[in-house]
C-alpha cells in the first residue's frame, strides 16, 4: 500500500495491467452484482435529473423499479443506485450486441447532459473506502466481469492507474493524478527489484 495526500492507493492498482473491453465483457459491470453502485450524497440531485430526462427510454422494468422503490436506496452515509432484480443498474440500456451500456454517458456523450456517470461507476474496478476523512483505494478484481480487462490490459500493456487517468483526475484534481503516477512508478521499481 501507497500514500498520495491523503489517499492510501493498494499496490494492485499500481502493478495490475488492465483495460475495459466492452465487446468481451458485455457491460458486466452495470449488470452483474449483489447491489447497485455506491452513490455520494453529493449526486442525488443530478441522478434525479437525468432520471427525468431518460427515464422514457429506458426499459419498463426499470421505470416499474423507480417507481416501485426509488431511484437511490440506503443512508445518507451508505447511499446506492436502484437496481432491477438485484444487479442490473436502473440507468442501463442494450445495445443490439446486447452489450449493458450506461444511459447516462450516452447522454453526456450525445451533449444532452453535463455530467457523465456516478464517480463509482467511473472508477470501476477502482473502489473507494472512506474510513476517518481517509479514502482507501483498492482494486475489486471480480474474475467474470474483469477478467477481459486484465486479458485486454496485457495486451496493450496498459496499467490500470494510466487505464482510468481521467475518473481519478475528476475525482482528485491533476496535482494529485500526477502524484500519484510517480508514486506507481516507484512501486513498480520495487516490484520488479523484488522479482
């Protein structure tokens, strides 16, 4: 484990090779699962927003979902994202490959709105852990949703830290991404010091 600010980063996310790779892993990462993703208080207001803004292109499950349970389930502190059944996100929608992609960025990509997607689901397979003002960062390696990525990654020998640079600048600013790339670095040395 590694420290940026104040960030404590786990060695995987420095050493792991990995890359998204849709067409491989069909969007699992928006439909596979026990519950939806973790949400920050701070996006309620903007997940409402586009739910009202999607909510009529997205499947009839998902509607009856929101309308049954709601959009956001949990605390204040422990908040995430309705799901249809237990895993599917209630923003996904299908392409005609059947790959799960997330309404919200095709929204953000077609410039109907201004803001992506949650920060957890941009993070993904990056997770956060916030314990006494700390967040801890590790690499939730779930072997059937990330397996073509790491497959991917190794093949275009991609890291996962440069992988997800644009999340992790959002999430903590360019000072702290540049950082945190020198401090992966180091690891790496050390890593192959250690082979």
């Amino acid at each position: 484990m590694f420290q940026v600010q104040n960030t404590l980063i786990s060695d995987d996310i420095a050493l792991a090779k990995f890359a998204c790779h849709l067409s491989a892993c069909k969007g699992g990462c928006c439909v596979v699962g026990e519950g939806g993703a973790p949400i920050d208080a701070s996006e309620v207001t903007i997940l409402n927003k586009a739910w009202e803004l999607l909510k009529d292109e997205l499947p009839v499950a998902s509607r009856e979902e929101v309308i049954s349970n709601g959009l956001i389930r949990g605390k204040s502190d422990d908040l995430e994202l309705a799901c249809v059944g237990t895993a599917e996100c209630v923003f996904v929608q299908k392409n005609n490959e059947g790959v799960a992609l997330c309404s919200i960025q095709k929204a953000y990509f077609d410039g109907r709105i201004g803001w992506e997607k949650p920060i957890s689901c941009h993070l993904f397979p990056i997770r956060i852990m916030e314990i006494s003002g700390i967040d801890f960062l590790n690499f939730e390696y779930i072997p059937e949703i990330c397996e073509s990525g790491a497959i991917h990654g190794r093949g275009k020998n991609e890291y996962l830290a440069e992988h997800l640079s644009k999340p992790l600048t959002r999430k903590y600013g360019e000072q702290w991404y540049n950082e945190f790339l020198s401090a992966c670095e180091h690891v790496r040395i050390l890593n192959n010091k250690d082979s």
